[in-house]
C-alpha cells in the first residue's frame, strides 16, 4: 500500500536554495573581500617592504646627520673635507698619480 510520494515543498527548497548561495557569497567576501584573508597576506608584506624601507631610510639620514655634523663650524673633519673637496671639484695634489 504505498501511497503517492510527497514532494518536498517549495518554500523549504527555496530556503535551502537561499541558505547555500548567502553561504557561498559571505565564504567568497571572507577569503577575497575587503577585509578578507588574501587581502590581509597582502597588507601584511606591504607593511613589511614599508617598514624595511623606512630602516633604509633612517639609515640614509643617520648617514647624511654625521656628515653634515662632520663639515659644520663647531667639528671640522679635515679629511672629509679634503675627500668632498676632491669629489666635487676634481682636485689632486701634486704628488699623486691619476689612473684614468
């Protein structure tokens, strides 16, 4: 004695229908959105070539600090003097050889 088969109804196959594409689209925004994973991987090594080029940076301005403390009034390095002098204008003195 079987009976005609019940179909599922409809309004419970368009919640099921519902419920996996809103599961699909918030998995989709967590791991490529905004603010999803592969959004914060990259924010991550940005911050990092930042950070490693503000090292470079303070280093390049530590380096300027000493030499513009090494030619000012108060200190005067003469052998910095004397390699910028020769750097800028070109000078030898007259017991050195030139190899070109």
């Amino acid at each position: 004695m079987s009976g005609p088969a019940k179909r599922p109804a409809l309004g419970a196959m368009f919640f099921v229908a519902l419920a996996t594409v809103l599961g699909g689209y918030f998995t989709f925004a967590a791991v490529q959105g905004d603010y999803g994973v592969f959004r914060r991987v990259q924010l991550t090594a940005e911050a990092e070539a930042l950070t490693a080029e503000r090292d470079r940076l303070r280093q390049a301005v530590a380096r300027m600090e000493n030499l513009t403390l090494r030619l000012s009034d108060d200190y005067l390095d003469l052998d910095l003097l004397d390699e910028r002098a020769r750097a800028t204008l070109g000078l030898v003195r007259g017991d050195e050889i030139v190899i070109r």
